[in-house]
C-alpha cells in the first residue's frame, strides 16, 4: 500500500503491515515526485457521481462568490485560495466552499464504486480505525456497515442538509442559524472519512488507475480548508496524522519562503 505525502509517493515496506494507530511509516526506499493535480482522471470520471452534482443559483447571495471563483480559477494556490475573501462573511464563505467539496467526494465516491464493493470493504474503515453509522436524527443507534453503504448514506444525508435553506439559505438577507458552524463541523468529520477509507483502503488502486495525482490534490484542498477554519478536531483526523502533518509543513514552508499569495 501506498500514501501520497507532501509532493512525493511514500510507498510503505509490506513488512511493515498495515498502518499503525499513528498513520504511516516512514520507511520508504523512495521518494516519486508527482504533478500537484491532474484533471483527466476527473474529467474521465465526471458522468459518475453518486449523487447529482449540487449547484448553487447563480442568482442567489453567492453570485459574486460563483463569478469571483470562474474569473480567479487555477490563478492562486491552494493556501490562497482557501482564505475568506475580503467582504464576504466566514458564514457565506463556508456554505460555499461546502457544496463543492461535497461534489468533489460525491465524484469520488461514484468514482471507486467499482474497487469499494460490499466484498471488499465490509466494513467502514481506515486502517486500524473505523465507524459505524449513526445521523442523530432517523437513525441514532450506530449500524454497522459495508463502506459504499456507510459512504452512499453520508452523502444522502449531506445533500439533504446542504438542500436545507433554513440550515444553508440562499436568498440574501436570509441569517444563518446561530449553530450554522456547529453543523458544519460535523458535516466535515464526516466527510473526512472518506478520504481516510479511500486512502488507507484504496490507494494503490488509485495508483493503477492514474488518480492519485488528483486525490492528493483533492485531500489538499480540504485539509488546507479545514485548517484554515478549525472545522475537524485533532483526534478526528489521526487516521490521516501523518500525511496531513506533511501538507500542513508543505504549505508553511511554501509561505515562508514567498511561495505563498498574502492575504
């Protein structure tokens, strides 16, 4: 198995076993440079989403977000891009980003249907971790279940809040609930998990199908996202440490040496 890291492919010795509770070994023999995104796996994988793609209206409160987004497109980097835009409220700025960031795991999970099947993955899990299922509304006892079972579930219930105007309005002047961000948070702990399972759990077969290059941008995008906002605790991203430690050095890194655009 292996796990993209901060600009390389860290490939993990299979004597080392699966990965331990901390996330990765750091014992690789080499180190492969990859490209930081590529958009032909995306492009190729567009028509499989599991879930309609959402969209918010252009005519709606997030105009100048959606027009502001199209003009700046692939002109700023990922550290860049995830800061609150000058003007525009954290609440607005987060409702935003949130849709496509689900898209994004929406694609994703529709995407590895073929490799993530009841067989392969009975259970939902990333490496020594795992989770049950559990809404805190319909369903408030945790089920146990397969991966693509967990993952179809997880993106229904997001789409049904993120379709929710009272939670996530649209027209302007339309307040956000007082407990909008609370709700946030849980929605990213939960996603989160797809990324963990896909990485512990799928990575090589990403590999094999040219996609890490775009997974490795994919998770950079939301953990820069994350982190910028403190939108997931620690201990909930531990069966990621390791390689989100790594991007978070990257991007430090890149801002210290100039690399990185001034807010």
């Amino acid at each position: 198995q292996s796990v993209v890291g901060a600009g390389q492919l860290y490939v993990m010795g299979e004597a080392n076993g699966p990965p331990n509770v901390a996330g990765y070994t750091s014992t690789a023999p080499a180190a492969v440079p990859f490209p930081e995104v590529t958009s032909a796996w995306r492009e190729d994988r567009k028509n499989v989403t599991l879930l309609p793609p959402r969209k918010l209206p252009a005519e709606s409160r997030y105009a100048d977000l959606i027009e502001a987004r199209q003009r700046t497109l692939g002109s700023m980097d990922l550290a860049a891009q995830v800061r609150l835009p000058t003007g525009c409220s954290e609440e607005e700025w987060l409702a935003f980003n949130t849709v496509d960031l689900f898209n994004e795991l929406n694609l994703l999970v529709g995407a590895i249907s073929d490799m993530c099947t009841e067989h392969t993955c009975p259970t939902m899990s990333a490496g020594s971790f795992g989770w049950q299922w559990a809404d805190g509304d319909k369903v408030k006892t945790p089920q146990p279940l397969s991966a693509p079972k967990y993952m179809e579930k997880l993106l229904v219930w997001v789409e049904s809040q993120l379709a929710d105007e009272t939670f996530l309005p649209v027209q302007p002047g339309q307040p956000f609930l007082p407990n909008f961000k609370k709700g946030i948070k849980v929605i990213y702990k939960r996603l989160f998990r797809i990324y963990a399972h896909v990485f512990h759990t799928h990575f090589k077969a990403m590999v094999d199908s040219d996609a890490d290059a775009h997974l490795n941008h994919s998770f950079k995008h939301f953990v820069y996202f994350v982190k910028e906002f403190d939108l997931i605790e620690e201990s909930e991203l531990e069966p990621m440490a390791d390689l989100i430690n790594l991007l978070m050095r990257k991007r430090d890194a890149e801002a210290s040496a100039g690399g990185a655009v001034s807010p």
